[in-house]
C-alpha cells in the first residue's frame, strides 16, 4: 500500500526552477544529509553556470527528464506558480518525495489530488511556506497562545509584493504578474 524505502545516508536532491529554486539549493548543500544531485531549468546557460559553481553533477532541461533519473529522492519545485500543481503531481507519480514552493497549486482539483497521491503511495510533499516560521509571526502566536491577546474570534492577514521593480525588468507579461494566484498563502498565515 505505501511506499517502504530505507532512508539513504545522503539524500539525492533535484531542485526546479533555478530562480527561487536558488535559495533551495544553498539550504539543501548546507544540510550534511542531503545535497543538490541533479537541476532543471529551461535556460541552459544558468543551468551550465549553478551546476559548475555548485558541483551538481546533473543538470536537465525539463522536468521530465529529471524525473527520469532513479538516484534522485526528493525534488524541489520551484517553477512559476501556476504550474506547481502540475509539477507536484508529476514528481509524486514519478515516485519522489516533494517540497514545492507556494502556492501548493492554483486548484482545488489539483490540491486533492496531490493529497489523494501522498495517501495511497506514502510518499511526502511539503508546501515550503517557510514565513510561518518567521519570528515576528511566531512572537504573535505565542502572545495568542497565552491569551495575552484576549479571546480571538477574527483574524485576518496579508502582505503586498512591490512588483515595481519587477515590471520595470521583466514586463507585465511575466509569469509572476499575469498568471500569479497568491491568495491561498494569506490563509495559512494564521490557520
């Protein structure tokens, strides 16, 4: 019914996407039990460049062909939002563990079915919304906690992306702008 794997002594990580997928690769090579195994990006002189200077020994054009690989464990998703979903079902089918960026996908369709994957194959997907781990947020809920708020019967939270800079460099037809859903993320900030 699930997956039984031994768990390897050092985990073979493939990282995609090689923007925000930058800051994966940093934390997954500084952790003695994993490292950066394998990268996809389409553009093949940022790929050539991050897997001279980081020694990756493999670097892929596709995601497909990355989940083609046997000796990778776990696969970062790291490509434009709205093709998370997709991705994260892709790399579950391929039979890696995930960790994606935020959103999860842009769908509830897509959201269960990468549920319905974890729970018949016992494979693991992390969402990385690693700002609930921020110190000013976990500050507020120990306060909460200790009821040094009062009783909380609403709560409400967000915050703004400046894309100025990113408009001006990249235009208004850049994935991030056109085709960005970033509502589910003020969601989980307080749940």
């Amino acid at each position: 019914m699930g997956v039984t794997m031994s768990v390897p002594r050092i985990i073979n990580v493939g990282v995609v996407g090689l923007g925000q997928g930058m800051s994966h690769l940093g934390a997954f090579n500084a952790l003695d039990r994993s490292r950066v195994f394998a990268i996809a990006d389409l553009r093949e002189d940022i790929r050539t460049q991050v897997a001279t200077k980081y020694g990756v020994e493999r670097n892929y054009a596709t995601l497909d062909e990355l989940l083609l690989d046997k000796d990778i464990q776990l696969v970062v998703i790291a490509t434009p939002d709205h093709l998370h979903g997709q991705h994260v079902i892709q790399a579950l089918e391929a039979g890696k563990h995930v960790l994606s960026e935020i959103p999860m996908a842009t769908t509830i369709e897509e959201c269960q079915q990468i549920i319905d994957i974890t729970e018949r194959t016992g494979l693991k997907y992390q969402m990385g919304n690693q700002v609930r781990h921020a110190h000013c947020l976990q500050d507020v809920h120990t306060f909460i906690s200790r009821g040094e708020m009062g009783e909380i019967f609403y709560g409400e939270g967000e915050y703004l992306h400046n894309l100025d800079e990113l408009i001006s460099r990249k235009g208004s037809d850049h994935w991030r702008v056109a085709k960005t859903m970033h509502w589910i993320h003020s969601v989980g900030l307080w749940v």
